[in-house]
C-alpha cells in the first residue's frame, strides 16, 4: 500500500508517447517526483519496482497500446492505487469504459494549453486526496473488524436503543446462537445474562447510559445454572470459581456527534478480578497481621528519628505508636550504641542483636532485633524487634534443669531424689516455696521427704497426708492430674487456712508421691511456669522411677540367682534320680536295692550320710544298709532307736508313716538327745521319709545334710517320691522271686472282713463260692472263675452284680442237684441247678493282684455263709512275717491258721512257659471251655453254647481249642523229651 503523501511529495507515474511529454513536463518541478514511461509493460514493472502514490495516463501510448488497457491490467492488480486518465481525445464511449476500468479520475484534454495542465493537476491532487480518505476508512474498518472479532472479547454492535445489530464470533459461540438468532434483539434479553443476578437490568442501565454519550462500565460475575463457570472461549469448565466480567458499552458518534450505533465489549477478567481479591485480602492480613504480632517492626531516617511506627508496638512496649513518635529517637527507646553503623553500611543487614529495654510499667524485657538498610519514604534504617524475656527465662530455667538431672543421675535414694528436687526448684522455677512428698505404700501416706525453708515460713509445717480425697496432695495422687492455683484458697481442700501461700502447682510423680511449688503473690503460675513445673517434676519422676526399676533388677537378679542355685540343686537331684533309677533296675535283690540307694545319695558330697532302716521285732528300728561318712555309723550305733522313743527323725517317721524334716538340728539342742549327737557328727538338717508302697511299708529312708535348710520344698518333694519309688522296686524284685522260687511257704488265713467280696457273695447268695487263683488281668481291672455250690450260677450272677466291686457276672456253667452229671451237649434248663461255674469281672483294685504286687501269689479262696479261709504261697526268699502283715492289710480281720513249705516243680517249664506260648484270647477260651464243663464227659455244654458266652463264632472257638491243646501237648511233650511235631497253624 502506498505512503500518504502531499502532491508536493507524491510520486506519480505519468504514461504518455515519448513524442508527446506533455503531462510529465506540466508536472515535473523541483518538489514533484515523475517518472515517465511509454508502454504498458514499462508502467506495470514500475509499479512492480517502485513505490507509487498515483498513475496519470493518456490514451495513447506506444506500440498502439492504449491507457485504458494500461487501467484495466493495473486493476487486476491492486484495487488502492489512484488512476487518473486525461485522454487528449474524449468522448462518451471512452469515458464510460473508464469507469468500467474503476479509473479514479478521468480528464478529458483538448490541447496542451495550462488550464488542461492544471485540470489535470487538479485531478491528481483530488484523487490523492481521496485515495487517503478511502484508505483511512479502510483502515479503520480494518482494526475495528480485528477488534471486534477478538475471540478473546465478546462484542455486539447494539442499535441505540439496545438491539443486537451484529454480535462476534466468540459472542455467538457463548450462547450456542447464529448471528440472526441474535439480531433484533435487544442485548439484556440474551441467554447470556440469565445466570447473572439482576444481569438483563444491568446491561439495560448501561445501554441507557451509553445511548446518552457517555462510556458505560460494568462489571458482572457470571454464575451457570448447573453450578459451572464459563471460559473466555465459552467452553463449559466444571470449576467451582464463578466468571467475572468487565463490560463496557461505548456511544459511537456521527459527523453532527449524535449517537448512532453501540459497542458492547464484555472482557473476562475473572483472574484479574481474583487477583484483586487477592491482594485486597493480602492487605488485610498485612494490617491485622501488624497490628497483632508480637514482632514490632520501627523505621527511622539516619537521625534516629521515627517515620513509621507498627501498630502492635503496645505488644512489647506498652507504648501506643503515637507516644512512640513523640519519644524522639530510636536510641529513647533501644538504648544508645545498639549497633555498628559502619557495619551495617558495609553489610547492609544486622541480625540478632540482644539488648534490654524497659517498657511503660518499668518491666525489663529482653529483645532480639535485626537491622536492615532501607529507602522507604524518609526512612532508612528498619528495626524488627522480637520480644525473647519468656525464651531467655525458659532457656535458663531449663539449664538449671539441665543441671539437677545431671544430678539426678547419681542419687541412690528416694529421699536423696526429693532433696535434689526441691533444692534446685528455686532457681529452676524462681519460686521460694516447694516441697515433695514420697507414698509409703505400707501405710497408704504421702510423706513429706523434702522442703525449702521458704515452704514452713509460708505454708507452715508440712506433714502427712492420707492417700485420698481429702487433701490437696491426696487428690492429686490418687486421680493423677496436676493441679495449678492462681490462689489456693479458692480450694476447699486447703490444710492450712491461715497460710500465706497463695499461687501453688501440686505436680503427681508418678506413684511415688505429688510436688508441690508456690508463692506469696496471685497468678505467679503463667505458661512459662507451668511448663517448667512439669518438666521439673517429670524429671523427678523420671529419676524415681529409675531407682525403682534399679531395685526391681537387683531383686530380679537375685531371684535369679537364687533359681539358678535351684536350678543347680535340680540338676543334682534329677541326677540322683537318674542314677538311683538305673541302679534300681539293675538291682536283682532287695539288698542290692537298699544299699544302691544309700550310695547313690551320698555320692560327690551330695548329702553326708544315709541310712534304711526297718522295724524288727516290732519295737525298734534296725539299720538295713547305710552309706556316708564314718560318723554315720557311730551316729546309728550311738543314739536310741527304740520306737517308743519318737523323737530322732527315722524313728518318728517309722512310727507315724510321715515325712519329717529337721532344718537345723541346732535348734532346740538340748531338749532331745540325738541332736547334740548328729551336731557332733556334722549334721545340721534331716529328712525321714517311709518306704511305702501299697500302705505297705518297707521301712525308713533318712538322709543328713552339713548344712542346715538343704531340704528345700523340691528336694523334699523328690525324696519323697523316691520312698514310693524305692518301696516299689523293692515289691517288683519280691514279686520276681516269688514267680521264681521252687520253694514257698503256704499259709492259710480265716478272714473276717465283712467286706471282702466273696465273703459278702456267699453271705448274700446262701451258698459255698470259692476260688482257684487264677486270675486274667486288665486295663481297668481283672477277672476271676469262682466256682458255686449250694446254689444255682444265675441267683449267684444276679447277686455278684448287685456288689460294688463287681462290672459283670456271667455264668459259665451248670451242675445239677439230682439229676448228676449232664447227658446231653446241651444242658436241661429244666432240672433244679445247684451248683456251677460263673466269671466275674472286677473293679480295681483287686485283691489277688495287690498280693502279687508284693510278691504273694493268691492260691485260692473258699467262702462260705459262715466263714472265709484264704490261702497264699510266700517265696522262700520272702520275709513270712511281713507277707503275714501283707495279708493282713489286705484284709481287714485275717488270722493266720497254718503254714507249710510246699514245693513247685519247674515252674517256668510248665505254667510259665505254656503262659508265655497261650495268648490272652486264647487263655480265656479256654478257661471258659474248662469251667464250662465242655472237657467232661459226657459234655455239660456244646462248643456251640461256649462260642455264645465268649461272643465269638463256633468256628473261632474251635480253633483257639485246638490251638491250646496243641500248645499245651508242645509244653508237656517237650518236658518228656519228645520232639515237638511241627505245627500245621495256630
């Protein structure tokens, strides 16, 4: 586009012949730039070339080429470039196909003379005139189509009453509209101001406004109807922030300056907007947050002199910042020399400078300020103050504590503790008053363990307090909660009305007692105090609690020692055990057993001496086996052992079967004879325990220690399951000899004992029961074939099942009163039964086998309604006088009526070795064949009927028969000599 210029200083191109220069001369001067050219292709490179402002063409050019041709190829080209056409021959035709060509002039000339000169210099000057007005226009209309269609902006051209004439691009999109949904109506009633509050009555003032020719300004906040904002875009945003709008609505003027037309802009300036919130909210907290904080912050200029002055100088000062101002200079208030002014010159910033300064009440406070160089209005130095007294206080408070924790460290007592505390309270709390008290958990008291002299002056004497409710202490100990007292009296729990205390803090030290702190003045206890009592007392408690868990692990230590002694003296006894237990079955005599015993216990110094012993002859103790030092023996030979003298520890425990222990013979010394004995031999404790077994006894242990307290509870609680173990082994190997022995003695007894059971089935059944011996064991018990006569098996059965004892009858066999034997495999049921063969199964214990236990094996029993005579064999190797009390325990009432050797022919070829080859199914199919009369002749009962007793198929009993006989004939044939044949099963 070419530059605006005046004619003077356009630059015109003039095509014209080269013979016929009449328009280039005419406008050719000094001040005029032309350049003239002859052809249409020499003008269109110019304009090609060259910056233009106006082209002044004749019709007639060279090569017959015309101007308007030239106009017509230039229009193709640039429709701004103002044409003027001044043809020296003109005519309608001409002119009208210069307009078509949009020639900007056209100046017919006739001749050569000035006034067509300066026609067409005329013509020049007007269409430059005008090419500048068209361009200016142009260029307006230009920036307000690029202002208008900002898509950032929202714009309507408005008619004067408010009617929508044209709305941009962004504005539509908003709205989701087109341009003549919107246009014609009027701009408040667009769906764009409906989520606005009163937003269509707004939007009409400022159309009013503006349609009197004055700006109209509003700003409007923009809220959708699903709780959305809207972007500069119109694109929908799920933000919670509204939108906010600035819109302005501007009169345009015509040439006479009426209002013919509006603009309506509507900006988003919601950032804006926040931004400004913002800042209005950051001034806010700038001012509260001056006017309250603790920090003050003081400017001055290079005099000293206040410029300004923080509002919440009262803070620290107690000034206010008017009185501040009229102090004078800084130094008034900071004091002199605060600072280096070189310094802060050179560095430019000051930091942490203490100093002290007093405020209006003439209180000190301690100050911690900064100095920085500044250039804020007339001020140049900044002081921020912070008020440090309550920091300065506690880091003080809290050296002191430092140190009484140290000493804390070393105290060895309670006392010592609560004498540590109280000491160092006053320089740690300031306070002339404290006291603590320690929990006696003996008496449930508070005792006071420690007070300053200033606590009696004020409160008076401080004495106990019940760990309750009814005192201040009390309380405090027992709910655990410290209390503070801006003036005690106001407790109704105070001890002393008339004291002078008045601020006082009761701190609970755990479970060990309460502190106490005061004053003479009301309200000493502020945050500072408070904290530091606590402090205080926790360390105290702390320190307490140490001592505590010290002693607790001296006690625990020394629980452990002492386990591990028992632990040891476990370990010696389990040892003990463990050789007494081998020795034990390794013994094969009662002798072997007793002395094994006695060794076993003495060894390696375990215990001193040990000796058994047992009643001979019914008054006196003998000694068995002993081992031990050689004062043992002169011990035994030295001192009474006669049982009417119960006094040494074996004889009183032969005589009443008990246990006893002597821990320190050296007690009671002269009162019995046999101590001063046993000190003399070196032995200061004794343990007696009965060798018992079955309420059988089989003497006396007794073992001496040179010490006195060796038999603790475990020990005792050893030896004396020992004595039952002894005893016990010492029964086994009788028990082994009696099974052994080809020799015993037979004793016959008649029994009394209402409550034997055989006396009690014969008594009861009216008739004869006796017994063989022979018994099959059990788990739960043992049982027995009893063989009745005088009455029918199943009246006996019946009754047997009735007596305690008893689990179950059954009758295995039937014998009848007239008719004799059987006739018949199966017996006549018919025929008056008197006599037979039944099975009882017993409860534990039974009779028989408590006399094995002891080596005595039961030969047979024979009841009837008046008497009971029981025979037993005794093994040669056997005491005949224990077997008899053996006997005699078992039974209630025994006498002893006869005895006589008998002799047992190889008793391990014949019952032992047939028992060893018969299994326990077997024995007892057997048993009940024979008692059944199945081997009679003719049989009492069928296989059948056997197999029905036993519960088995005949099938079964037929085999264990078989099996029996043929083990039986391998047993006997073998003791004749016979080879055995081999067997075909079983």
């Amino acid at each position: 586009m070419a530059s605006v210029r005046t004619l003077d200083d356009a630059r015109l191109l003039v095509a014209e012949p080269p013979d016929s220069n009449v328009l280039s001369r005419a406008l050719a001067d000094e001040t005029r730039t032309v350049t003239a050219v002859s052809t249409v292709d020499e003008a269109l490179e110019r304009l090609e070339t060259e910056s233009l402002d106006c082209l002044l063409t004749a019709q007639s050019l060279e090569n017959e080429e015309t101007g308007l041709e030239l106009c017509e190829r230039v229009r193709k080209r640039t429709r701004d470039l103002p044409i003027v056409f001044a043809p020296a021959d003109g005519d309608e035709t001409l002119a009208s196909a210069a307009v078509a060509a949009d020639i900007s002039a056209y100046v017919p000339r006739s001749s050569a003379t000035d006034s067509a000169v300066a026609d067409c210099r005329v013509a020049v000057e007007q269409t430059l005139a005008d090419g500048r007005e068209r361009r200016r226009l142009r260029d307006r209309t230009r920036q307000f189509d690029a202002i208008f269609a900002d898509p950032e902006t929202y714009a309507w051209v408005l008619e004067p009453d408010g009617t929508v004439r044209r709305a941009n691009e962004a504005a539509l999109a908003a709205i989701d509209a087109t341009a003549s949904d919107v246009r014609g109506q009027p701009l408040s009633a667009l769906q764009w101001w409906q989520s606005i509050a009163d937003g269509g009555a707004a939007i009409d003032d400022a159309v009013e406004q503006a349609a009197t020719g004055t700006v109209a300004h509003r700003e409007l906040t923009r809220h959708r109807a699903d709780g959305t904002g809207t972007t500069g875009h119109g694109e929908a945003d799920a933000i919670d922030d509204p939108t906010t709008f600035e819109v302005t609505v501007r009169p345009v003027h015509d040439e006479s300056d009426s209002v013919v037309s509006l603009l309506a802009r509507a900006t988003d300036v919601t950032d804006r907007a926040r931004l400004e919130h913002e800042l209005r909210e950051s001034e806010n907290l700038h001012r509260v947050t001056l006017n309250n904080m603790t920090d003050t912050v003081l400017i001055t200029d290079d005099d000293g002199a206040f410029t300004y002055v923080c509002p919440n100088v009262h803070f620290i000062f107690g000034y206010t910042d008017d009185e501040i101002h009229e102090m004078g200079t800084i130094d008034d208030l900071l004091g002199p020399d605060l600072f280096d002014r070189e310094e802060l010159k050179a560095d430019g910033v000051l930091t942490n400078i203490e100093c002290t300064a007093t405020d209006r009440a003439g209180r000190e406070h301690t100050l911690l300020v900064n100095v920085r160089k500044v250039s804020i209005q007339d001020g140049t130095i900044l002081y921020s103050c912070r008020d440090i007294t309550t920091r300065k206080r506690r880091e003080e408070a809290l050296t002191a504590l430092h140190r009484t924790t140290r000493k804390l460290l070393y105290a060895e007592t309670d006392r010592e503790i609560a004498e540590v505390v109280v000491d160092d309270a006053m320089d740690v709390l300031d306070l002339e008053a404290s006291a603590a008290y320690l929990f006696d958990t003996d008496e449930n008291v508070l005792r006071p363990a420690a007070s300053l002299p200033g606590m009696e002056r004020i409160h008076g004497p401080v004495r106990d307090h019940r760990a309750s409710d009814d005192s201040l202490p009390g309380r405090v100990f027992v709910n655990g909660e410290t209390r503070f007292f801006a003036d005690v009296h106001d407790s109704s729990l105070l001890s002393n009305p008339e004291t002078d205390l008045r601020s006082a803090a009761y701190v609970p030290l755990g479970d060990h007692g309460v502190f106490v702190a005061g004053s003479t003045e009301q309200g000493t206890f502020d945050d500072v105090s408070r904290e530091l009592t606590d402090l205080l007392a926790a360390t105290a408690e702390a320190a307490l609690d140490r001592l505590e868990r010290e002693r607790t692990l001296r006690e625990r230590d020394r629980e452990l020692k002492r386990q591990n002694r028992q632990l040891t003296r476990f370990n010696r006894i389990n040892e003990i055990i463990r050789e007494l237990d081998q020795a034990l079955v390794r013994a094969e005599t009662r002798e072997e057993i007793e002395h094994a015993v006695c060794d076993r216990l003495t060894t390696a110094d375990r215990f001193s001496f040990a000796w058994i012993g047992t009643v001979e002859a019914g008054d006196r103790l003998e000694s068995r086996a002993q081992s031990g030092t050689l004062d043992g023996r002169e011990y035994v030979d030295s001192i009474s052992l006669a049982l009417s003298d119960a006094s040494e520890p074996a004889v009183t425990t032969a005589t009443d079967r008990e246990t006893t222990v002597v821990s320190n013979v050296a007690d009671g010394l002269r009162d019995e004879p046999w101590r001063s004995t046993a000190l003399t031999c070196g032995y200061q404790s004794v343990m007696s325990v009965p060798l018992a077994y079955d309420e059988f006894s089989y003497g006396v242990l007794t073992v001496y220690a040179d010490q006195p307290e060796a038999f603790d509870d475990m020990i005792q609680a050893v030896l004396s399951e020992l004595g039952e173990t002894i005893a016990a082994a010492i029964a086994a190997v009788e028990r082994k000899h009696a099974l052994l022995s080809d020799a015993s003695t037979r004793l016959e007894f008649d029994v009394t004992d209402e409550t034997f059971l055989f006396a009690r089935l014969a008594q009861q059944a009216d008739c004869t029961v006796s017994f063989d011996g022979g018994v099959r064991r059990y788990d739960d018990g043992a049982s027995v074939f009893a063989t009745v006569d005088g009455a029918s098996p199943e009246a006996v059965a019946a009754v047997a099942t009735e007596l305690v004892g008893v689990e179950r009858a059954q009758v295995i066999s039937r014998v009848g009163r007239a008719g004799g034997d059987s006739e018949a495999d199966t017996p006549d049921t018919d025929r008056d039964e008197t006599g037979g063969t039944i099975r009882l199964q017993l409860s534990r214990p039974v009779f028989a086998l408590q006399l094995a236990d002891h080596g005595i094996v039961f030969r047979g029993v024979e009841a009837t309604p008046s008497s009971v005579r029981v025979v037993v064999d005794v093994p040669s190797s056997a005491d005949v006088r224990e077997s008899v009390d053996i006997v005699s325990k078992t039974f209630a009432d025994a006498d002893l009526r006869s005895k006589r050797t008998v002799e047992r022919t190889s008793p391990r070829d014949f019952r032992s070795a047939l028992r060893d080859r018969l299994t326990d199914r077997q024995l007892e199919v057997v048993q009940v064949a024979y008692y059944g009369g199945y081997f009679e002749s003719p049989r009492d009962q069928s296989g059948k009927d056997i197999a029905a007793t036993l519960d088995i198929s005949p099938a079964a009993f037929y085999r264990h028969v078989r099996t029996a006989q043929r083990k039986l004939f391998d047993v006997v044939f073998s003791e004749l000599g016979v080879p055995a044949v081999p067997a075909d099963g079983g």
